[in-house]
C-alpha cells in the first residue's frame, strides 16, 4: 500500500499553462491538465490507491533519495543512491514563453533518467486516473508506448522500454548502465512525437528561459545579498510558475485541499486568482525587477473592475477569468493523510468582501508612483469604485479570510476602505487631476474615525478583529504598513505585543483564534508571520524581526519552498503547496528586514533599490 508523504518532500514544475508536483521518491502524485484549474489526471497526493501517478525509481527499496533544482530553474533533478550505482532523474516542462517550436512541448512532461556511475536497476508505473480518479482509464500498449484514454483526454507516454498494462496502468522494470539516458515523455491529448535528442534540445531551452528569467532577479543582489538570496530567487521563480502566461493571473497554490490540520476538514481548492493579491504581488514583483509582470498581473485584476461594476466584483476568479466556481465535495477521495473533504471550486466567490477594492488601489497607487500612466479611459471606472466605497464602507462584509459565519464589521476591510479612498486622493494630487475630492476626503475621515474608535480596544490596548470584538487578528499587522498609523504610534505597538501575546507561538503566528464557523483548527499563518517581521523592522526592532525571519526560512522545504500555514511544534508544512503568498510575504519581508537593519546599523544604504526614492515605507522616510 502507497503512502502519504510530507509536502515538503514535494518539488514543483511547470510550463506555465500547469504543474506538477513530484515526491523525491520519484513519483509525479499531482499534475492537472491542461491548465492549473483543469480535472487532474495524477492526484496520487490526495489518495495513492485512486488519486492516479506517475512513478519511476529504484527496484531496490534501499535506495536513498534528494532532490535539487539546477541553479536559478525550474528543471527539478533527484539524485538516487542505490547499492549497485547512482541513478539521476531530470523532470522539467518547457514554458509557454520559451523560444523554440512550442507545439513540440506543449502540455509535455519530460523524464530523463541517467545512470551516472554503477548501475541502475528502475521500476516504471504509469496510473493516469482522469478527472479526479472518478472518471474510467482504459490504457493500451501502443507503438513506442502507452496510451490511457478517459472520457476527458487521453494521455500519451512515450517509453524506452516495453511496458506491461493491467487494471489502466502501466508498468515496466529496467536496467541502465552506467552514462546511458532513457528520457520517458508524457503528453496531453496528442500523440508523444519528440526524440530524445529534440529532449535535450528542450532541455537546454529550459534552462536558458529560466537562467534568462532569473537574470533580472540576480541583478538585484546589492538589495537582496546576504543568506537569504537562494531563498528570494526561489521564491521569485515559485510565483512565476504559478503564472498564466495567456492570462497574466497568478493562482494562490497549484492545488486544492492539502489541510490547514492533519485529518481536518479546512481544506479548499487555491488553484485561483484572489484579487486582494494584487498590492502584494505587484510589490514583490517590482522589488525583484520584473515590472513586466508586475503590469501584466495588475491588468489582469484591473479588468474585473472595468468589466463588471463595483457590486458584481467577485473576491477571486478563474485564471481565465471565470467567475462561478462552484464549490463540490470528491467524497471518493481519501484526502492528503485522510484529511476530508476533498473540494474543488470554492464558495468564497459569493462572498462580499470590501478589502480587494483597497488592495487593488493600492496596488494602482504603486505603480503609478514607478512611472506607470494611467488611462484616460480608466478613469470613471476608478472613480466609480471610490464612489462605492463612499456608499458602502458601513456594510458588513466576509472579510479577509473568507469565514463561513455571519457577516460582521471587520476592522481590516474598514482599513481597505480608507486606503481606497486614501491612494485614490493620492493618486488625483500627484497627477494634478481637477476633481472635486471634497466627498473622498470627508468619508475617508469617517472611516477613520470609526476604525479608531470602534476597531480598537483600550483594555486589550490593540485594535481588534471587528467593531467591538476583544479579539485579536493578525490583520491588524497591517495598519501601519498601509499608513494608517505611524509605526511608533503606542496603539500600534501595543497591537504588535498583543499579537506577540495572543497569537504567536514558537516563533509563529496564527491568523486568530477565535471561532469562525468552520470545524477544527489550523496551524500558523506563514504570510501573517511575515507581516509580523515587517512591522518590527520597520519599528527599529531589527533583531527580533530577524530572528522571526530565520525562524521562517530555516522552515522551508529543501528546495526552499512554503506552504500556506506551519505547525508551530514540529515546523511541518500545512496547506495548499507550495503557496504564492507565502513567498511573496518572503520576498517583501527580506526587503523590509535588509533595510531596516543597515538603517539600525548606520551602514551604507544599497547602491540601489528597487523602489523609487520616495516609495511609501513610512519608518525609513
């Protein structure tokens, strides 16, 4: 019987249109084609027995086993040591934006396997199971291979060896001598034509788009140099993999329901594009260099807003934009360590959540600050979002995470309300727009006022998760990041030692802990951890900021990635994996604690920033 693995012994791969999450044992246990929110046809993850996989290793069951990325990639090795020889294992996909003949690769899974000394004796089992595991797999031999058809798609593989089908799968048993290669080559949905030489054309083309890619990154060493550098890359490469290159949109995490609790029922479908991303994303993406994408991924979120009007915008979206996602249990699904229900679609999209409208704002804010004009054209829908805001910030909404009880006054969807108002008064001044702003400026005071006095509790001295609550929410972290407050404000302080207090455990921190309509518990928050570093670094307290950021990196997989939360006893990874938040609270956290502290340290500023001269980051003015 298969068993579960940790999600940290999972790397990923990608050509942009999906991934594919690969074990260090060799088994491919997650891959959706043809893009990211398509039916799976390998879900080994969520049930070894009927998710479906892709496996190739050792026959011995000594062998050990450890992966790595070719530097500054996303082409995944994992070496193998056996008793009689060492045996590597090259799985990449060929990005949609590399150059070269793109029909060749398309949707195409290459698996090189290389005896570099001895021998190696390996084992192949080839189990697509089709949307899902519940669709039928019929899988013959076919010339040069496989094929295993369902009622959705067939997949192809092309194989050096003869295979034996049973029961829709296939398997094969064989032996390399040491420097020979056989290359296994799945496709989607059309016959396996590339050779083993077009392989290691493509191979190298792989390489070169990402060396290419990451070169951007590396230029900014003299702002990220330091211990951290690997992981920021990395991190920089993970939220480019979880990029729709036909779309721009970024989905929060390649998969659906890896559990916020081992055996719990907090497991959702991320394989979505939330809106409120947007002013984190753009961030991060501008701080590494890459203001292509960074534009590209703003206009994907700023065309909701011009499509559709204020009350009809959803809180996430397809990646092609859809926007009913339809929420449904797989109960044929054991889940990730027997942790049910598995659920594809997610319900959130009904909810009102009044936060993405500041976020995308923000988000405007920033990059015309960079330079970036804004249309003509554009304006009435900006200026149709900020006149909602005005008639609807006292309305009850979900809020930022999305629980599944009652609405209420969240203190953190008031605060986007106000940065809303606030960028967008901003943005009109720096411009030298003649508007009328009379009508902003007032309501952007009432919210202000009434966060102040209703979002925050003197006896608790912080502000809290809703009007009226004594219970506290790592949100409130946010507040002076957004410049709602100064950092050396005693409320905000006391906001952070509340959080410290109530919320932090080991050196982590959860999001809240009170009840939210939904059963069992979770585990930390990394992306709230990172807001935590923020605010003590940008309050001159570098080291503790420090201390918590190792804390984090020293977390990751071995391949430097993270999930959506931690547990903070044993440092596990939990949650949808690998997690573009969490990198990208990564990246803007190394920012913020590199800068803070050759501040503290009176050193010598970067040579250069990625920010402009006058970016808002309030302490370090």
């Amino acid at each position: 019987m298969r068993e579960f693995k940790r999600l940290g012994e999972y790397g990923i791969i990608g050509d942009l249109d999906t991934c594919a999450l690969i074990a260090k044992d060799g088994s491919l246990d997650w891959c959706c084609f043809p893009h990211l929110e398509s039916p799976s046809i390998f879900a080994a993850i969520l049930d070894p027995e009927k998710g479906g996989c892709f496996a190739l290793h050792p026959s011995s069951s000594s062998f050990t086993a450890e992966q790595k990325y070719i530097e500054n990639t996303n082409v995944l090795q994992t070496l193998f040591r056996t008793p009689s020889g060492k045996v590597e294992l090259t799985d990449f996909m060929l990005p949609r934006e590399a150059p070269g003949d793109q029909e060749t690769a398309r949707h195409t899974l290459f698996r090189k396997v290389t005896a570099t000394s001895g021998t190696g004796e390996m084992v192949l089992e080839f189990s697509p199971r089709f949307d899902y595991g519940r669709g039928e797999t019929n899988t013959e031999r076919t010339q040069g291979g496989v094929a295993a058809q369902g009622e959705h798609g067939t997949a192809y593989l092309l194989s050096p060896v003869p295979c034996e089908v049973r029961d829709g799968s296939a398997y094969a048993s064989f032996r390399l001598r040491e420097g020979e290669t056989f290359w296994f080559i799945t496709t989607y949905n059309r016959p396996v034509s590339a050779t083993p030489a077009e392989g290691e054309l493509l191979l190298r083309r792989t390489i070169g788009y990402w060396k290419n890619w990451v070169h951007k990154c590396e230029s900014r060493r003299c702002v990220f140099e330091g211990p951290w550098h690997g992981l920021i890359v990395r991190s920089s490469l993970v939220l480019k993999l979880l990029t729709h290159t036909q779309t721009s949109a970024i989905c929060a995490a390649p998969t659906t329901s890896l559990p916020e609790e081992i055996g719990g029922v907090r497991n959702w479908d991320y394989r979505y594009n939330w809106l409120r991303d947007a002013s984190f994303t753009v961030q991060a993406f501008f701080s590494l260099g890459y203001a292509k994408e960074a534009k590209e991924f703003l206009r994907w979120c700023y065309d909701k807003f011009k499509r559709f009007p204020p009350p009809e915008i959803k809180p996430l979206y397809s990646l092609h934009g859809d926007a009913e996602l339809e929420e449904e249990e797989l109960g044929h699904l054991s889940g990730y360590r027997n942790s049910r229900p598995v659920r594809i679609g997610n319900a959130a999209y009904r909810q009102i959540q009044l936060d993405v409208f500041g976020e995308l704002i923000q988000a405007i804010y920033d990059t015309t600050r960079y330079g970036v004009d804004i249309a003509p054209e554009d304006w009435p829908h900006l200026d149709g979002i900020l006149d909602y805001i005005c008639f609807n910030w006292k309305a009850m909404d979900q809020g930022i995470w999305e629980p599944r009880c009652e609405p209420r006054h969240y203190t953190h969807s008031k605060l986007m309300c106000w940065v809303a108002l606030d960028r967008g008064i901003r943005i009109v001044e720096n411009l030298g727009l003649d508007m009328d702003l009379s009508d902003w400026k007032r309501v952007r005071e009432e919210i202000r006022e009434a966060i102040l006095t209703r979002g925050f509790s003197k006896r608790m001295n912080s502000f809290v998760q809703f009007f009226g609550a004594e219970e506290i929410d790592a949100s409130s972290l946010l507040i002076p990041l957004m410049e709602f407050l100064p950092f050396d404000d005693s409320r905000v302080q006391g906001t952070v030692d509340a959080v410290m207090k109530n919320l932090m455990r080991n050196g982590f921190v959860y999001r809240y802990r009170n009840d939210d309509g939904i059963q069992g518990s979770e585990g930390c928050f990394i992306l709230c951890t990172f807001w935590l570093v923020n605010v003590l670094a940008l309050s001159g307290r570098g080291e503790e900021a420090r201390e918590i950021f190792e804390n984090i990196c020293a977390c990751t997989s071995p391949l430097g990635l993270l999930s959506e939360e931690i547990d903070p006893d044993t440092g596990e990874l939990l949650g949808n994996y690998p997690q573009a938040y969490s990198h990208i609270g990564l990246i803007n956290s190394a920012l913020y604690l590199g800068k803070a502290l050759a501040k503290e340290q009176k050193g010598p500023e970067p040579v250069s920033t990625p920010f402009p001269r006058d970016y808002p980051f309030p302490a370090l003015r």
